[in-house]
C-alpha cells in the first residue's frame, strides 16, 4: 500500500468513530424528547392490548371482536394478547418507552392508576354512541376521582360462592344464608371428610391470601361489605379510612378466626394467589371459592357441571354486598388515531361487539356480564347460573371506591390483612388501627381527603 | 486486522524523522489505537450500563409520570424509602438471607468437595449428578420446591418430617420459616456451585504437604485445618465476594416462592423495589431505593479494598 492512499485511510476511521459517536448522542437526545401532540391520522392502525394469556380461548374471542371491528369500520387492528398477571409491567415498559397501546382493555380498578399517569384519555359519556344503552354502575366504574369518565365500560362481573354441591349433601348441611352458616359449612367440609376418602385433606374456604396483586382485600371485600365495613369511606368533599371503624375489625376478626381458630382455609392460603387457588378448587380440596363467573367453564370442565352450586354471598350485619368489577376499554394517550379509538371502544360495547365477547361458541369469554342492556346474557348463554350473577351484579354489586388511586389502597390495606391472618396472635383493633393511618396517609398523598 | 494496519503504517511515517518525537497525528493515532478496541464494548456498556444508571440517578430525584412529565421532587423520595418500616426489615431480611447463604453454601460445598475429591470415573458422575440444581432453571427449581414446601401433611417434606415424628411445618407459609425455609432451597443451589470452586482449588494443594503432615502424625481433621484450609484461602476470597454480590442482588427465588409474604416476612431490596416501581408505579421511590443499595455496596466494596491494601 501507498503512503498516499494510507494516510487518508486512518483520517476515514477517525470520522467514521465521530459519525457513530454523533449518531449515539442524537439518539440519547432523541430518548429524553416527549411524544405529545400525536398527528392524527382516521386510518391508522389501532394496537389494541388485552389482559388476557396469549393463546387462550378468551384471546380468540379478542381476537374475534377486533378482527369484526377492523371489517365493520375498515380500521385495521392488531390485537396483542398480553399475559394475565405482569400486564401492567408490559404497560409500564410501554410508558416508559412513551409509546403506548392505542387500546387497552383492563381491570376497573386500574383506571385511578391509568389517570394519574396521564395515560388516558378523557372520555364523553353523552359523545360515544350508544351510551344510553349501558349501565349506570358500569358507567361508574368508568368514572375518576374527578367525577369525569376515562374509559367506555365492556365488561362487567360480580363475585358468588361455588359451593360443592356434592359435599354439602354429604355432610347434610342447608345453604348457608349468613357468614355464620357459611363458616360452620367450611368447618364441616375441613373436618367431615366430604370427599370420603379418609384422609383429612380438604379445606372448606379457598382463599387467595397473598398481597400480590392485592388479591387478598379482592377476595375479602364482599365479606367487609356485607358485614357493614369498607376500606374507606366517603366524608365531606374527599374519603377518610374506615378499616379501623368498629364494623370493619370484627369482619377483620372473622377473616382472622377463619386462618386461625376454625382453620377452614387451605393450606397455604396466605401465599396463594388467583391461579393456585384455581387448581385447589377444582383439584376437589377445597368446598368453597368466592370467585367471578369467568371461572365456570374451566371448572365445568375440570370438576364437572353437577359437582358445584353457584350461590349469592349471604348478608351480613350491612346486608348485601358483592364486589363488582370488570373491564373498560381505555383510550391511550398519544395515538395516532384518536377517532378510531372512540369507534373501536362503541363498536366493543355495542350489542355486536357484546355478543362475540360472550364467548359462547368457544368458551373464551372477556365479556362476563353485558354492559350494554339490550343484551341478555344468561339467555345468550343457555346457563341461568349465569343469572345468579347478574342479580348479584343488578341488586348488591358495590364498585370499588372511586379514589385517585384504588389500586395503591388495595395493595396497602392487603399487606395489613395478610398481617393479621399471618400472625394469629396480631390484635386485629390495633392492626387496624395502624392500617387505618397507612390508608390515611395515602390518601392524603393522593389529595383525597376528606 | 487493525493491529497489522496500525503498525505498519507507523513505519513510513517515522522514518523521514528518525530522532524526534513523532508528529502529532501519530501520536493522536498510537492514543486512539486502544480506545478503538474498547469502542464496541464502551458503547454497548454505555447504552445498556451507564445512560440507564445516571437515569435511575436523575429519577430517584423525581415524581416519574412519562406522559406527564416528571416533576423534580428533591431528596422526598429519599426521605421517603428511608422511611418506610418496609425499607429497613427488607435491608436486614437481605442481609440475613445473604448471610445464611452464604454460610450454609460455602460449609456445604467444602463438605462435598472433600468427600468427591478424586479421579475415579464414578465420582464425576456423582459430581455432574450433584451439580444439576445449578443448571436448572431457577422457576422450575421454585416451582419444584414449592410443592416440596406444600404446608400440610400431604406435603413431600412434610411426610418426611412425619417419618421422624415431627411436622407439619408451615414452611413458607409462616412468617416464623419463611426466610429460613427461602435460605434452604439457596444452600441447595448454592453448595454445588460452591463444591466445583472447591475441586479446582483442592486441585492445586500440593499433595507432598498432605504426606509430609501424615508423616508427622497429624489426624485426618488436622490435616484440613492446617493443610487444607490455607491451601484454599483464594477460592474462600473468590466465593465470598461472589456470594456476597449474590446474595444481596437475591430476587427470582423470593418472588417466585412468596413474593415477599406473608405477612412481609420474606421482603428482600429488590422485591420491595419491584413492587414500589411496578405495581404501585412509584418509579421514582423505587429509584431512590435502587440508588442507596448501590451506595451500600460501594461503600462495602471500597471498604473492603482499603482494608486489604492495609493488610499488605
């Protein structure tokens, strides 16, 4: 090689290092820019997220409703089904890379969470099509801590009891028609030997008692509430906590005695979460299981249809209360496709868009219980277990509390309660009363209270 | 390749000036050679090391809201992880965690690396056999030892400890064994690891010392505290800064097994971070939280290096 041809050669490499240098810092700079003010553009595709395990029935069902979308109004959409229990750290890797979903269908109570973040958008209850037809809880459950609504509600479920039926005529027991009933049943199930296979390995109450997901003040809130408690309360323009109030520690010190003096919970309980006490139910070594009616087909299928009762939880000293939820479709921020959104979200509480999302074909249901009044669920379905349900929902569904943020106070008020069942020798009064100031001082991070 | 290219074209460039120092873009070249090597690990560390670390920095100083923007918030979020009763009982169940791991690992595997000691072809099957939970995948080993851990009679160890007359054990179930029964299923993962470390230090012990210390009538036990033990003094240094680095970075085994619970008896650093950062969206605080563990372990680190350069 020359010296001429040499010299330049090493000059080249030197740019070459200063282009990839250059190009890395204006990627950095690129990182930190924000990405508001989208273009908007009515034929973009939607990217729409559901919480739902890829693969699964319910993702076909999904699968169904945006493909039936995408040919009624020409948008293309592409549905990604993402895992059931790290949905909303997929969502927050999304947040932080600023590009998120253009539709998410998730959980009621996620909208605090949502709205605080600015991840949605707001919402016209009179401007989206068809809102007359869909109910006013469910409505509510799409309401903020503003009073302003953030997404168009799509599904809506209410808890009940499975009971084994064939256990309780085994031990000879009624059904039960007080939490009292209810326990004696669960002692009976723990100790009678329902299965009759001689060996002492049933539970009479299934209990999801971890703090994962809060899971534990989901299970437990029907029970509060009927027995005249809640986790907070309404007083004057904002909330204050009502854990700590009298009705509150002795539903606490039920649940507390269930895990400790009566011991009718699995084993296990206070480390289980929804998917391990899934398989305790229908693995027949538990007789009772507060759950949604999303679980009825698995279980028909896993335990068999006659094997089980679906009953309205009892009342309590409040009288009749059940934990409602569900589902809305939230519109994301930043999409390209803001109309689109808003006809994807009517087109899902739609009669049409109801109906695929029954999943009576293939049994992958993501809609439990139509929002949408012109559709008859139980009738659609054939199943009048399905109406014990719907007048759960209609006469004693309770919304969670409607707060900035629900999700944090569930998972506060879970760490407390798995405390008290934890450690049996915990005085529940004083407990609560150290979750009560937890609560309090969330609230009051949070601006709502009272 | 470049090496050949950047000698050979310091040759011409030199021979024009042979006793004066070379010209400056010589010199700029010879200066860059290496950093020319180091370019492709420097960026990657640099984008997936250092920019995500200075961010954590800057966000721990933050209430992080993406579509928000973030609003500085000074040292809250600081005053608030420090706060937390959570923050402290997490740190000591690390620190007990580690330590116990450590311990019960390093013990374990010496054990086994004496008893397998050897050439005979049997024992490296043995070795491999014993070496398996280390290959596993850390969700199926939980997995396994949940089931393992199962808390009433019908539970595998449970019908062990039946055998002996003892049980049921809530295992981790129960905030009194949770972290205990946690650092069980760490030993049993650790101790193979550990053992192979053992063989290969025990390797290079000199074998005379061991016939010279029997000459001398030293038992068997003498012989490893005397022999053995100082022989192996860098694989125990090696082990314990790999464990202690382990040990207080410890996540997938806690949140697999119990998440923290119950009743937050298993709460470890990271679970505690996670949980703040990703399910109760406080990424900031969480920052906080990540930054001071890295400030613990900085400080252990430089703390641990001045006290050996004043033992030499």
């Amino acid at each position: 090689m020359s010296k001429q041809l040499r010299k330049p050669e090493g000059g080249r490499r030197f740019g070459a290092i200063a282009a990839v240098l250059a190009v890395a810092a204006a990627t950095v700079t690129g990182c930190s820019s924000g990405g508001s003010g989208q273009q908007q553009d009515d034929s973009a595709p939607l990217e729409v997220w559901i919480r739902q395990d890829a693969g699964s029935p319910a993702a076909e069902s999904a699968e169904a409703l945006t493909k039936a979308f995408s040919e009624e109004s020409g948008i293309e959409a592409k549905l990604v089904a993402v895992g059931v229990t790290d949905f909303e750290t997929k969502l927050q890797q999304r947040t932080a890379q600023k590009d998120l979903p253009d539709i998410v269908i998730n959980d009621t109570g996620q909208l605090g969470n949502l709205v605080t973040q600015g991840l949605v958008r707001e919402v016209d209850r009179e401007g989206v099509a068809g809102s007359g037809d869909l109910a006013d809880r469910a409505w509510e459950a799409a309401q903020g801590y503003d009073g302003k609504y953030y997404g168009v509600p799509f599904n809506s479920q209410a808890f009940a009891l499975l009971i084994r039926k064939d256990w309780r005529d085994e031990v000879g027991a009624d059904v039960p028609t007080s939490w009292d009933e209810l326990t004696e049943l669960a002692v009976k199930f723990t100790d009678d030997d329902p299965d009759g296979n001689g060996k002492d390995d049933t539970a009479g109450m299934v209990v999801p008692g971890t703090t994962t997901r809060g899971y534990l003040t989901w299970w437990f809130s029907t029970m509060l509430w009927s027995e005249g408690g809640g986790f907070v309360k309404k007083t004057g323009a904002g909330y204050a906590p009502a854990i700590s109030d009298d009705a509150s520690v002795k539903a606490v010190e039920k649940l507390q005695a269930m895990f400790c003096d009566s011991k009718v919970v699995q084993p296990g309980a206070t480390t289980a979460d929804s998917s391990t006490t899934h398989t305790v139910f229908e693995s027949g070594k538990g007789g009772i299981y507060l759950t949604g009616p999303y679980m009825l087909p698995r279980f028909d299928g896993s335990l068999g249809k006659d094997k089980y009762e679906v009953v309205a939880a009892p009342p309590g000293a409040g009288g009749e209360a059940a934990l409602a939820e569900g589902e809305n479709v939230y519109m994301m921020a930043g999409s390209a496709n803001e109309q689109g959104q808003q006809r994807f979200a009517e087109f899902a509480a739609s009669p049409a868009g109801q109906k695929i999302g029954l999943g009576v074909d293939n049994g992958g249901i993501i809609v439990r219980l139509p929002v949408n009044t012109k559709v008859d669920g139980a009738a659609e379905r054939e199943d009048p277990r399905w109406d014990v349900f719907q007048k759960v929902y209609d006469t004693a569904g309770r919304n969670a509390p409607a707060l900035p943020n629900w999700s944090n106070v569930r998972q506060i008020s879970s760490e407390g309660l798995n405390g008290v069942v934890s450690d049996c020798s915990r005085d529940v009064g004083r407990a609560m009363d150290e979750l009560a100031g937890e609560i309090d001082a969330e609230l009051e991070k949070q601006g709502a209270k009272g | 390749m470049t090496v050949t290219e950047a000698r050979t074209s310091r040759g011409p460039a030199t021979k024009g000036a042979p006793r004066t120092a070379p010209p400056v873009r010589t010199r700029l070249r010879r200066a860059a050679t290496p950093w020319l090597f180091l370019a492709p690990a420097l960026l990657l560390f640099l984008y997936f090391k250092f920019i995500p670390m200075a961010e954590a920095v800057r966000m721990s100083f933050q209430e992080v809201r993406p579509f928000l923007g973030n609003t500085y918030v000074g040292g809250a979020n600081y005053s608030e992880i420090a706060g937390k009763s959570d923050f402290g009982a997490a740190v000591w169940h690390t620190v007990v965690l580690a330590v116990a791991t450590t311990a019960g690992s390093i013990v374990l595997g010496m054990v086994l690396a004496l008893l397998l000691e050897g050439q005979t072809r049997s024992l490296w099957f043995i070795r491999s056999a014993i070496f398996l939970p280390v290959v596993t995948a850390m969700a199926v080993v939980a997995e396994v030892w949940r089931v393992m851990y199962y808390p009433a009679e019908g539970g595998a160890l449970n019908s062990v400890l039946s055998v002996i007359g003892l049980g049921p054990s809530e295992f981790l179930n129960s905030p009194d064994s949770s972290l205990a029964s946690i650092a069980f299923v760490g030993v049993w993962r650790g101790a193979p690891y550990d053992m192979m470390i053992f063989l290969a230090g025990l390797a290079g012990v000199d074998r005379v010392l061991y016939e010279a210390s029997a000459v001398d009538g030293a038992s068997r036990f003498r012989r490893i505290w005397h022999v053995t033990l100082p022989g192996l003094r860098p694989v125990f240094a090696i082990l314990l800064t790999l464990a202690a680095i382990r040990g207080l970075r410890i996540f997938t085994e806690v949140f697999l097994l119990t998440n923290g619970g119950p009743d937050g008896s298993t709460e470890v650093l990271l679970t505690l971070t996670y949980k703040l950062g990703l399910e109760r969206n406080e990424l900031g605080v969480a920052a906080a939280g990540t930054v001071l563990l890295f400030a613990i372990l900085l400080v252990l680190t430089v703390a641990s290096r001045v006290r050996r350069r004043g033992v030499r």
